[in-house]
C-alpha cells in the first residue's frame, strides 16, 4: 500500500428538499453571486426558481451566467470570469452537472488571475486563490461536487484539459436526489458509465496490487452504481436508487477510491478528452466506447486486476468474460451504442484522435504511445 | 435514503516514515505543543524518539502530559488542561491510540472553559471552541483520528460518557502502519472488534433498508478488517495487512459509515460502556462481549439486516448462522474471551450494570429498557 495525503474539506447536504438551504449557505460568503448554469432544464424543473427564492429571502443578490454547454468551452468560460470582475461577485453558484460545476471552478480562479484562464490548463500558471464556489448537483456523474478538479475545452485548439487545485474544492454542495427523478435515460447512462470509470481507472492502472481496502471501496462503489442504475433504467421516479447512485458517483471520485494505489494513472479519460474535443461526444459516453477497448488492448498485462473485478462484480472468472460482461453492462443496461462507428467517428479519423490524445497524455506524464491508442480506437471501431 | 450533512476536515498523511512529517505539520499551529501519550510502549519502539527529533528540528518545544489510560479518565484529563494553561500551549499532539487522542480532545475542549471540563460530557456544556489536535494513530480501533467524538471515564462517579463537537476533528493525523507492526496480538483484535462494531452499529439500527450505498460501504470496510486481521494474526509483520487495517479503521468511523440511515443507535456502546466504567474492561473487547448477545436479542426484529450481513460477509443464509459466524470471528480467529463469565463478571453484577447503562441511554435519548439491557447481559452470561 502505498503512502498517501487525503484531505477533503467539502461540506455535503444531502436529500429531499435541501435547496431551499442554498440561501443560507450563501449568506456565509457575501451579498452577490455569480449563478453559473446551463440551459432550460434547471427552469423547466421548477429548481431555478427554488434557488432564487431561496437567495432573494437570505438577500443575495445573483448576476446570471447561463448557457454552459455539456463539454464547457473556454470562451464560456472568460465571458463569465468578465462577468464576476466587473459585477464584484463575492462568491460562485453552480447549479446543474459536471460541467455547470466545472466551469465555475475555472471562472473561480480566473477571477484573481492577470493573465489568460487557460494557462492554468497547460501548466504555465498556478492556482494560488479562488472565489468560494458553493454547487447545486443535479446530474450524478463527474464527481466534481466533491473534488477539486475540473475540465474545460478549448474550443479554438481543440483541446479538453483538465487543472485542479486545494483552492478549488467547493465550499459546499447541495445534492438533492429529486433533481434526478426527470434526469433522462441517457443521461442517467452516461453518468453512470462516467462514475464507474473513476473508480477503474486507478484500479485498473495501479502499479501495486496490495491495496485490499481500496479494491474493496471501489467494488463497493461500483456495485451501487450498477445495481442502482438497473433500478432507474426500470423505473426512473425510484427516490432511493436515484439517491444510491447520486452519493455514488460523488463517492467514486473524491479521493478516497484511489488512496494508497501506485501511480494511479488516466489513459480513458486522455483519449476520451480527444472525443470530446473533436466530436463533442458527451463525456460519460466516450468513456463507454473507450474503457472496454483499453482492457482488451491491455488484457494479459493486467489480467489478475481484470480477474478479480469480474469475480467481485460480475461473478466470472476470466479477464475475457469481465470485460464482455461489462460491455453488457454499458450495452443492454445502459442502451449505449459503444463503437466508435455507431458513433460517427470513421476509422480515418483514427489518426487525428490519436495525435490530438498524444498531446495530452505526455502532459500528463502517462507512458502510453500514439500505436497504443491507435490500437485502442481500433479496438472500439 | 435519509437526509444528511456530511462534512470531514481532517487531513490524513498515511503511510511509512510519515512520522517525521509531525515537526512540519506542527509548526503550522505555533510553538509550544501539549505532547500526550500513554506508557512505555511509545519509548520502546523508538517512535517517541523520532516524534522529539522531528519537533526539535523544527523548533516546537513540548510540555509532557504521559500515563493516559486505556480508558482514559477525566482526573487526567483535568491535569492536562491545568499543564496546557499553566504551559501556554498552542496546541495538542496525541501520540498512541484512541485514548491518547479522545483524552487529547477533552484537554482541547476545557483548556477554553472556565467551568469543569465534564460538564461537556453531561450535556451542561456546549464546546464552541478548542485547541489545534494533531494525532499519531499507533493503534487502529477507535477511528478518534478521524472524527470528532471523544469518550473519557469519570471513575469518581463510574461514568463513562462521550462528547463531540465540530471543533473536535483533528487538523491533522498521522496514520503510520509501520507504527502497529508490534502491536500485541490482542490489541490488533480488540481493535479489530472496535472497528467491525462502529460499522455494525448503524447498519444494524438503522430504521430504513433502502440505503444501498451506505450498506455496500459498510461490508467493504468490514471485509477489509475481517480478512486482513486474518493475515495480522497469522503474520503480524505483514506491511499490507497492518496498512488496510489501519485505513479500515478510520473509514469505519469517519462518518460515511452511516449516511443515510435513519436515526441510527449505538446500544451496544451504551451497555459497553459500563463494563470498561465497572470493570476496565478494554473497549473492543467489551463490544465483542455485547453485540453478538445483541444481535441474538433481536434477531427476530431485524432479522432481515442480519441475514444481509451473514450472505454479503460470511456466505450464509439465515440470522442465526450469521450470529454464529460473527461469534466465531470473535472467538477463533480474533481469539477472544466472549463470555461475561469467562472475564470474571458474574450474574450478580448484571443488575448494576444494567442500572448503570440506563442513564447513559436515557442521556442518549435511545428506547432500550433496563430489563431489555439485562436480557442482553443473559445472552452474554
């Protein structure tokens, strides 16, 4: 096992009801927010006007910055930090998914930074401060409630970066279970496929494999994840599976489910970065093309960590019916169309996803080659 | 699934020669720190000579407040509060395991309270402020690293009471598994059984079953600390089992463990309670004494939570086979004394000990009745 620092500040509240709290809370960390969000959904619920009757009684005054896109875009983004600057915002709310969440942690660090917002993207600056940003969850996918990484993409070079920071963790996040009885089956799909490929990818790509309490984290995780999605494929309204995969896929990716693994590295999520930059393909379903490929392409090197997933999860015991049974999963319970055909994505693409993955990856320090991902592609042709 | 706040802000460095990271970390909390510890254990090991090199080095002088007990009790606890006022100490270090640290959280509470530092333990008193605590865990059971519970023993009256407050987590813990690699063999099973009764207690008690999630949680961690305490007892030098322990121990009480839940009890620590308050009977110990007389007391009433338990944890089917399992973890693996005979606490005791956990019950607002209480001493007879 190897040493570890783990440090989680985020205050949860969690279940029915809870975003009339989003005032008080608010109340905390000033008198004027920055509300980030992304189209009609959070109106049409009826939650948009729960949040802002919510702030108006506690006083907050609330400078709007909708229109998020699904893969946020950089552009989105400098428009919202001129927004803060300019209207003096104390603080951030975030209402919606991943990338409503996403988005406000990078115009949260903007906010106090001279220079361009992307450099922190490619390393070329450094977080150092950050607005105190406060989420409301509404689709139980990335995490990013309850982490301090974020995601954006450049639309301009066709890059999807990531950057993080101990500044970036919010302050706290709102999961009301509810807001994700109307999700739609797609996107509840996505999300689940998303959530469960953060607890593989430091399983799978760990470089020790003594980490029992981890390993046993993750399956525990991952196992919620499965069964409770089966339940809302069934029947969407169910509160209790709804709010099992909610705590989940806030559980798969706040640290803990990679705690003592060796060099926990990200190859599904470089290349998928690369789909969505490209194609804009939503982020849960690249993974879903990309994860199966990755263990096939990598089926003999690790095949004891596949092994063991399949006998925990899936009850079978080779690394081949692991991976066919969690195509099924991603297949016949999710509904989700896993080739990169189905998808639109032609083979003479392969080349041009590939060189724009690369470019990611050794930023990232991973020790995959360009043929290794082109072998993956092919795989998930 | 119930509604909850979660929030955890206590930072975890884990792993080997973290010890020497204390002088660093403590600098961040002033000069002058209370150094709290038990007995010779911490010297023999040379982990008390590595504490003073690394404090040294960075300057943090060190007033000594050594001789806690295994349950830890209040007259010591007033005469550190006494050293750290007189002292002007900044802040705390706990070296030892949940006794160093609950006393060290005590001392933190009543160094600001004008009044008797036990009133906070009798509800007279509210904690609304605290000394800085960093912690050295060298024994894995309590999960105090990890939360912000404490429980002190007033032998003047037999009292054995908690307290806990938002100001009671820990900045930082230091979780080094090198450090429990001596531990004796029924120290590990103590906190073995301590660890597996933090999980147990929610999960059993809980008055909802539709929290997945949180249920999955609790068998993750239990399997880890059933079966690496396996691989402690037949190899106590086994890195990997000490480190998932050690982690286990701390995820099975720092607060996840029962989200959800619906107002979860913990009767068994009640009635436990009273044996370490009567008897000095070690805490883990006590707890293996009480929760399988518990289960078998209940098991009609919520046969349906234990029967889950015995298919996820041990592979079998009905309550009482469960019971037994559970029972021959204690006794076989654990190799503990599960009988209130076989720990010299005849029947004729039963009625103080009864009357004795009924005002910590009633304190703790749970609907256990005395002769419900002494119907479960029976079943431990």
């Amino acid at each position: 096992m190897e040493n570890f620092i783990f440090s989680n500040p985020v205050k949860i509240i969690f279940g029915k009801d809870t975003i009339s709290r989003i005032g008080k809370e608010s109340a905390r960390y000033g008198k004027k927010a920055l509300f980030v969000y992304g189209k009609n959904s959070l109106k049409k619920s009826g939650f948009y006007d729960k949040i802002i009757e919510s702030l108006s009684k506690n006083s907050i005054e609330c400078v709007e910055h909708p229109g998020v896109k699904p893969n946020p875009v950089i552009s989105h983004v400098r428009e919202g930090i001129k927004k803060a600057k300019e209207n003096k915002c104390d603080f951030i709310i975030a209402a919606g998914g991943g990338s409503a969440i996403d988005e406000s942690k990078a115009i949260a660090t903007g906010y106090f930074y001279e220079g361009d917002v992307w450099d922190f993207f490619i390393n070329k600056a450094k977080i150092d401060k950050a607005l105190p940003l406060i989420t409301i969850l509404t689709i139980p996918a990335t995490g990013s409630e309850m982490n301090s990484g974020f995601v954006i993409t450049n639309e301009e070079t066709a890059q999807k970066y990531s950057a993080h920071s101990p500044f970036s963790f919010p302050k706290v996040s709102i999961l009301d279970p509810e807001t994700t009885l109307t999700l739609p089956k797609e996107q509840s799909a996505y999300g689940a496929s998303d959530a469960a490929t953060h607890l593989l990818e430091g399983y799978l790509t760990t470089q020790n494999q003594d980490c029992e309490i981890t390993d046993n984290y993750v399956f525990a995780v991952l196992k919620t994840i499965i069964s409770s999605t089966e339940r809302i494929m069934k029947e969407p309204q169910d509160y209790s599976a709804r709010a099992s995969m909610m705590w989940a896929a806030s559980l798969a990716l706040n640290g803990i489910q990679s705690l003592g693994y060796k060099k926990v590295q990200w190859p599904n999520h470089a290349i998928e970065h690369s789909l969505s930059a490209l194609y804009d393909i939503p982020h849960g379903l690249g993974l879903a093309i990309i994860l199966p490929a990755y263990m096939r392409h990598n089926i003999q090197r690790i095949s004891q960590r596949i092994e063991k997933l399949g006998r925990e999860i899936f009850k079978v015991k080779t690394a081949k019916e692991t991976v066919r049974e969690y195509e099924k999963w991603l297949t016949e319970k999710l509904q989700l169309k896993i080739r990169l055909s189905e998808n639109g994505i032609p083979t003479s693409e392969f080349e041009k996803i590939s060189q724009n993955a690369i470019e990611l990856i050794s930023m990232w320090g991973m020790g995959l080659s360009k043929k290794e991902i082109l072998d993956i592609l092919k795989l998930a042709q």
